[in-house]
C-alpha cells in the first residue's frame, strides 16, 4: 500500500530544533555496518529470490521460508506461523533488555511483473511483482538484525535482537494482527525502512486508514420474463457508491474514498442476487476516518432500503496513522550522514534515466541526497508499520532505490528492485539500521529519549486494532 511520508504537522513542528547526532561512530557501529558487508552477497541472493518469486499477500509461502530459513542457518531462534498466518514469522537472538525489533516485508503486487529492464516487459504476462520493493525490505532488515546478532555474539552489545517477519503489508496489514496478538509489546523499540526515490529519516506521518466490504443480497428472478419477483443486489451497489460520490462533496480535503466493485452480477439475464463493493476511506486524523465510517454504514443501509435488498458492512481492516520519533530520527540521520551520500555508476544513472523517459517524468536520473528532517514532503498512503508505532517506540527510514518521480507501485520499482540500484538501497538500509541499533544498545540515553518521546506523543490513547478476531481474510489476488 504504501508509501510513507504524509504530514502531521502538530507532531512535527512541535519537535524543534532538528539537530542530528553525529558523534564519531564507535568500533562497534563499524563492525556492525562490516557485517552487512561481509554479507551482501546473500542478502542480494535473497532479495533477487523474492523478487523472483513475487508472491502476493499471505502467499509468500516460498520468500518467508527463504528469510526464515537464512535467519535459523544463522543462530536465531526461529518462531514461524505466528498470529494464524503460515508466512508470518519471529527470529530472535540473545537475552535480556533492551529488546529491539526490526520489521521487514516480502510480499508482492499482483499485475505488476517485470523484468529488471528499462522498457515495460513483463517477466510473467499479467504476474505479480515487486512493485513497492518488499523484496529489499525484507532482506535488508535481515541483515542488519544479522549484523547485530554478531555485535551480540562477541560480546560487544547486550540484549535481545528480534526480526519480524510481517507479510501482507499491502493487502490486509499482517503487522496489525501481529500487533493485536502483543508480539510487539515487549520491545523497546522497533525499527524499520521502506525503498523510495529518495533517501530520508522519516519525520512525517502517515494516514489512517480502514477497509471495509459492503455486501447487498437480493431476489434473483428471469430479467425478461418475471423481473418484478427480482430484487437485485446490484442496484443496491449502484445507489449505495452513488451515495459515496455524492457524500465527498461534503468531507474533508484531506479525506479519501477509494472502491473496487468486487461482484456485480453474471449475466444480464438473471436480476443479480449477489452484489460485493471493496471500500478504503483514508485521512490524517483517526476521528476523520471513524466519521467517515459512520457515514458508509448509512449509505449502506440506505442503499438496501431503497431497493428492498439486505446490506452488510465488515471492517476487514485498516491502519493507525505512523507515531513519528524526532529523537529515533535524528540516530537515523545521523548514521545516513555517516554513511555518506549514495552513488551510482553512469550505467546505473542512465538506467534510470531511461525510465524516467519511458514514464514521461523528469530525467534526473537518481536521487543522490540525503534530505533533512525537516520540511518532509507530504505524500499519500498508509502502512500497518502505523499500528506497530502505538505500541513500540518505531523509527523509520526512506532509502532510494528507484528513480527520481518514477511512478510507485509500478514497473520501474519492480525493475530497480531486481537490479544494482536496488541492491545498493537494500544494503544502506541494512546498514543504516545496523548503526542506528547500535547506537539504540551503546547508548542508554538515546533510547531513553526516543521512549519517552514516544510516551509523551501517546499520552494516554490505547491503540486498538480495526480488524475482527481471528485470522486474516486470504487475498483474492
Ligand atoms: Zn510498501
């Protein structure tokens, strides 16, 4: 689903100023970053595997096996099948506090195969692929909880290290299940990063949102021959989304309706008795998306009214908006800064470029910054990496690894994703992460900070989740 940044303005400006750490590195943050180094050459194989593998929302069967598998080969403590989904799994080395997590993702888009070229060519004709780049976020977030199992394995850092292994980010938010279940609600805190066109501590939020499947049964009956014994379910689903366009004349800017008719009928000659509409409504504030919710329940209920058809609405699910971390931030910028500017080959530019063409934006080729904190740019989208940050302190981290403008969930990512600009972002990530973790561990004040902030920022609102008891619903796709 997701792209990261969005703006919550009452958070961020109440966090100046946004000087960042830069205190010279300690051996241990270079052995760490060594580490992912020392490994890249796997971590590429297993990024390049699941990108090749592209397998959608609860059907990573093969890419979390391959991170389980990798992460088990490796010393943790392997927990797999949590939260009654089979590809959703925890890795986990050392003992004792802090306990620090790190999130990482795997599953793919449908429709959107391609190889790592830069023409649109499918790999597999209408297959799935990794357009939102989960493939380097799984793999790179291993690597860096692998370079500080090795820290921890020394002797150099004390505590726990865990890997969560969160599937279905993009279809029913595998994190707010595992977030229901408790799975976060030891950790001191948590970390993650997300591909993107360009390179950024995240400062900024992203948006609530909820998803919900509204239903309309009717009467089925011949259409020519006795209609008026028909009630269609159909028509329920016409007046109820004409509701829905009618009703965003009268909410916010800042909201968003977005629908799918799941089910409309076969044939035109049977009167539909069966008629399914998948829902998303988004905003940057919670009491937005309730409202709005309310609202789709009344147009739902009005809609079968009128055409004497039975409605039922099921919040199947939906995300809290992301609890930024200035302080979490900073650590994160710092080590970005550290690490230095990412760059790329002329090849590697040119590649890009290419795209940018083929896609009709700028041909600036990548983006080579590393942007400040402040003044993020405020983008659209949600994530259950959302939930997850009610419940645990959660720093995040925007790494490029696709061109400048190119357009998201689309081909290009999945073609920089299979190739060296990919593997170039997945291994910062994993060492960005690695060094900010050992700061997390070296330094009792730095997390100290980012905890108390995180208290602060949630006061006294108990998070709970927009999803039903049990398992999720299995993707059609
Ligand atoms: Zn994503």
């Amino acid at each position: 689903m997701t792209r990261i940044p969005a703006v919550c303005v009452a958070l961020v400006a109440s966090l100046a100023p946004f000087a960042t750490f830069a205190a010279s590195p300690s051996a241990t943050k270079r052995a760490a970053v060594q580490s992912v180094d020392q490994h890249a050459d796997e971590l590429i194989r297993l990024s390049d595997q699941v990108w090749e593998f592209a397998e959608t929302a609860l059907r990573e069967h093969r890419s979390a096996k391959l991170l389980a598998d990798y992460a088990e080969s490796k010393g943790f403590k392997v927990e797999r099948g949590v939260s009654g989904m089979p590809t959703a799994f925890v890795a986990t080395y050392g003992a004792g506090r802090p306990i620090i997590g790190v999130m990482g993702e795997y599953d793919a888009l449908p429709g959107v195969s391609q190889k790592a070229t830069a023409d649109k060519t499918p790999l597999v004709e209408g297959g799935a692929g990794h357009g939102c780049g989960h493939n380097m976020f799984g793999a790179a977030s291993l690597g860096a909880a692998l370079a500080i199992k090795e820290q921890i394995e020394a002797g150099k850092l004390k505590g726990t290290i865990r890997f969560y292994g969160t599937p279905a980010e993009e279809a029913v938010g595998g994190k707010t299940y595992m977030v229901r279940d408790g799975l976060f609600n030891d950790l001191d805190v948590v970390l993650a990063w997300h591909p993107g066109d360009e390179t950024q501590a995240d400062t900024v939020s992203s948006q609530v949102m909820v998803d919900m499947i509204v239903e309309f049964h009717g009467k089925a009956a011949h259409a020519a021959n006795d209609p008026w014994n028909g009630r269609s379910a159909v028509d329920g689903v016409e007046l109820f989304l004409h509701g829905v366009n009618l009703m965003r004349e009268h909410i916010k800017p800042t909201s968003r309706l977005h629908y799918t008719i799941v089910s409309g009928g076969d044939v035109p000659n049977v009167i539909p008795e069966y008629g399914k509409v998948w829902i998303w409504a988004r905003d940057w504030e919670r009491a937005e998306v309730d409202g709005l919710l309310a609202r789709i329940r009344k147009l739902a209920e009005g809609a079968a009214t009128m055409t004497e058809t039975s409605s039922k609405l099921t919040v199947q699910g939906g995300s809290w908006e992301l609890l930024t971390n200035l302080a979490g931030a900073r650590l994160l910028q710092g080590n970005l800064e550290w690490l230095g500017a990412p760059s790329y080959t002329t090849d590697e530019d040119d590649f890009a470029k290419r795209i940018q063409r083929a896609t009709q934006v700028p041909e600036a080729g990548m983006d080579k910054a590393i942007k400040p904190l402040e003044n993020q740019e405020m983008e659209g989208g949600s994530t259950d990496v959302g939930d997850v940050s009610w419940v645990a302190p959660t720093l995040h981290v925007t790494v490029a690894t696709s061109p400048k403008d190119a357009p998201w969930h689309a081909w290009p990512v999945v073609a920089t994703g299979g190739m060296s600009i990919g593997h170039k972002g997945m291994l910062r990530a994993a060492k960005t992460l690695a060094a900010t973790m050992v700061d997390l561990y070296e330094r009792p004040a730095a997390l100290k900070e980012v905890r108390a902030e995180f208290e602060k920022k949630k006061g006294d609102i108990v998070y709970k989740a927009y999803i039903p008891d049990g398992p999720p619903p299995i993707p059609a796709k």
